[in-house]
C-alpha cells in the first residue's frame, strides 16, 4: 500500500443519538458546510428550519458572514451552531499592530453582532481559509497569528466571549512521511515560528486547531477501502503497536502526533471539512453514492459517535461534512460540485443516519435488521449459552453485506474482524459480515428480525466459531 501522508501532500499540494432511525443507522450530531455556489438552492430560511426540525446536524460552517444566512438561523434555527468565515484578504487590516484591534471589532460589531443579539448561535470564527497552503502568500502567513489573535480580543470586548477563534488547515502543514503515524510531524519552517504560537493560541482560548481532511484526495484503487472506512488489512504503526484500517483515522492521529511533539497534544482538532462526491470524471473508479455513504457514515463513527481514533480512543471531534448540497456553479472537475448529502428537496442522496426519527426516510435505506433497533446495544455482548446465531446467507450480495457490516459497526466492536484480530480471516466480506451481523444480533436481544438484514442474514442452531474466532451467542 503507498504510503498515505506521501499520497496525501502530492494530491494536495498538486448522546449515541436517540434510537436508530428508519433507515437503520445510529443518528449523532454532526457538521455540515454550507455553500451558496449553486442557482437551484432552497431559501436559508427552509434550509435553517429544514436542520433544526428534521435532522441531527447540530452546526453549520458559512464561507462567509451573509447577513441572509445569519438571519435565517437566527429566526428559524438559534439552538444550530454556526461557524462564520473570514475572507483571506481582511486578514493583514487586522494584524497591524496600531490598527488592527480597532479593524477587528469594526468587522465584528458590523458583521456579527447584531445577528448574535437577534439570536445567531454563532460560536466559531474562521480567521481565513488554507493560509499555509497549498498555496501560500507569505504576506498572509505572517498575518494570520496576529489576526486571529485581534479577533480573539475583539470578541472579548464587544461581549462576544463564546465565539472562539481559529483557522482551517490543509493537512499538507504535515511534512512529507512514510505515512506511519507516529513518525508525523509539521513542516520545517511551519512548525516552531508558526504552528507551535499557534498551538498555544488555542491552548490559552480554548479553540481547537481546524483540519481539512480528505481521504479522497489521496486515495487510488488500490487503496479505497482503506480510505472509506470498508475492511482491509490497514497499516501498523511499529512505534505505538496500533492498527490504522482508515485513512482518516491515520490522518487525524498524524495531526495528534505532530501537535504532541511541540507539547500541545491536549488541544482540541477539530475537521473543517470532509466528504466524498458521488460523481466525478467518467470511469474514476471510487466515486458514487455507495462509497460517499460508507466514508460519511464511517467519519461520523468516528468523530461524533465516541469511537475516537486508535491514538485517541473516545474523543470526539468538532466536524463539519463537506458538503450540505451539491454546489452546481463550482468551477473545476466534476467532482467538486457532487459532495452533496442532501438533495435541494431535502431528501438525502445516501442515508448516514441524519435524518430525525419520524422524518422522511431515506430513498436509498441502509440495512435496516430490525423495525425497532435497540438504541444502546452492548458493544461486547457475553457468551450466554443461548444456542442461536445469526450468519450471512451464502451466496448474499456482497454490497449489501458490505452495508450491514457498516451499519453494525456503529454499535458493536468490529475489532475482531480487523487485522491482527481472532476473526480477520479468512480475509473476505462474507466471513466478516457474519460475524459482525452475529454480534449485532446478540446485542439486541437475539430476535429474528434482527438477523434479516435486508434479507442476507438468517438464524442457525450450528455454532460458526471456527479457531480463535469465537461468535458470541
């Protein structure tokens, strides 16, 4: 497998909710970025209300402060958080020395004040976009530090101390690497006169340091399952004896490295933006509904469902899903106008479990095993003796078992079926789906309706333990 942090910078620089919903996947608050660059949008105020009242997205990130949008959330939808964006030029007014304070709480009380008094949940200020590149202006780098640090004092003294101040990356601040985590660290240059002020920045306000992951950018055909969250034998890290099945997980555990090798391992990351597009350039092998809902629904397990990353077990992660709708104006591939999750009818192109219960289901549902899942079964069920399992019927449709391993993998421990694990083999989708849907049944009470999986599972009396795999009954 190539080395990801190596394919990563030359692409780039070239609570569990409530009970599952009806289509079947456990529902966690999430992020959502929402673009304007499209003519066939619904109005913000029916998008704010939209969020508010039908999903579990929690917060949205604006790539500027239009009053149009601010308002919408402020009439429709104050309990969503909204993370506003500051264009790249206005950062050098705010870091002169003698001006800047004074330009910053002009831009503040003119841009967001009011909407904040009228009931905008506004909590994140975005100080520009990828100032370190990819492509960098050394003017803007220099400014980006004292800028931020400018806001930071004008929202203290216009009375806005909830909105925290911070700055999207692109993860190629990371120096070029053999793509084991541990061996991660920022770019000479980056890191001691620019990030580690910056790390301390955050450290004294309590903002997180912001990443732009995107496991699509890097990813080849080689080495997709590994980049959307589906079974593979992963990349070890020698130096801290971990596993990493994700690229997203190597990702965001590089960032965590790197931090903890200036002495700020305790700030929080939190993702700016990430997504799959479900079109792209014809014959791009990777790219459809199926893979962008196996990444989406994979990402959120991990940055909202408590499930953490193998360096950091059980964090959670402020994340933003790139994007809320397909943005038909974008310039440049195909690809960049298809992140979508919703259509612009506010039905979901794929299901990953945002839509509330008793909300329009999804057109294209997810396993679905039981009518009434339970909405905290026990990750690590016990052997009881109960003589029942539930397996993949032979010959099932490998996508569809492919989806149930996905849809269970957000209640149960999957760690068994990952490699170095009693049940990694035989390698393939059928054994793993087997086990998976087995400890998923178990869990929830060993009814049949929750073998059916969509038809490809069924109950046997016959124990399908096989060596060191060992299925709970």
């Amino acid at each position: 497998m190539l080395p990801l942090l190596l394919h990563l910078l030359l692409a780039a620089a070239a609570s569990h909710g409530a009970a599952a919903q009806g289509g079947g996947l456990p529902s966690f608050p999430i992020g959502v970025n929402y673009g304007a660059n499209a003519d066939n949008l619904p109005s913000p105020a029916a998008v704010a209300t939209f969020l508010a009242t039908k999903t579990t997205i929690n917060r949205v990130k604006l790539f500027d402060a239009n009053p149009a949008f601010l308002d919408a959330f402020a009439a429709n939808a104050p309990s969503i958080s909204i993370a506003v964006s500051i264009p790249n030029s206005a950062l050098p007014s705010f870091a002169d020395k003698a001006t800047g304070l004074d330009a910053a709480r002009g831009w503040v009380r003119d841009n967001l004040a009011a909407h904040v008094a009228n009931g905008a949940n506004v909590t994140l200020l975005l100080a520009g976009n990828e100032i370190l590149g990819p492509v960098v202006v050394p003017d803007l780098v220099v400014a980006l530090l004292p800028a931020m640090r400018r806001l930071s004092q004008a929202l203290q003294l216009e009375k806005l101390p909830q909105v925290r101040v911070t700055t999207p990356h692109y993860l190629g601040i990371l120096a070029p690497s053999d793509g084991i985590p541990s061996n991660a660290r920022f770019r000479p240059g980056f890191d001691n006169k620019v990030l580690a002020p910056m790390l301390k920045f955050h450290n004294d306000t309590g903002s997180p340091l912001m990443v732009n992951a995107y496991p699509y950018f890097s990813y080849n055909a080689q080495n997709l399952n590994y980049a959307i969250f589906r079974p593979n034998a992963g990349i070890y890290d020698p130096a801290t004896k971990l596993n990493y099945t994700s690229m997203f997980d190597a990702q965001m555990d590089a960032i965590y490295t790197a931090m903890k090798k200036l002495g700020y391992g305790d700030v929080q990351i939190a993702v700016g933006e990430a997504g799959w597009p479900t079109q792209a350039e014809a014959g791009q092998v990777g790219v459809g509904p199926e893979e962008a809902r196996d990444f989406n629904a994979g990402m959120i397990r991990v940055c909202s469902g408590g499930k953490g990353t193998p360096a950091m077990p059980g964090r959670t992660f402020e994340t933003y899903i790139f994007s809320l709708f397909d943005e038909n104006q974008k310039p440049g591939p195909i690809a960049e106008r298809n992140f979508g999750i919703f259509n612009t009818d506010f039905t979901p192109k794929y299901d990953i479990g945002l839509l509330r219960q008793g909300s329009s289901a999804s057109p294209n549902p997810s396993p679905n095993p039981s009518p009434k899942p339970s909405p905290n079964p026990s990750p690590n069920p016990s052997p009881s003796g109960g003589g029942k399992w539930c397996v993949a019927k032979t010959g099932a449709d490998v996508t569809t078992l492919q989806n149930n391993i996905n849809y269970a993998c957000g209640y149960v421990d999957c760690k068994p079926i990952q490699s170095g694990g009693g049940c990694f083999d035989p390698n393939n989708v059928q054994s793993h789906a087997s086990f998976v849907m087995n400890a998923y049944y178990q869990a929830n009470g060993r009814h049949d309706y929750d073998c059916d999986f969509k038809g490809t599972g069924m109950v046997t009396s016959s124990d399908p333990s096989y060596g060191s795999c060992k299925y709970v009954s």
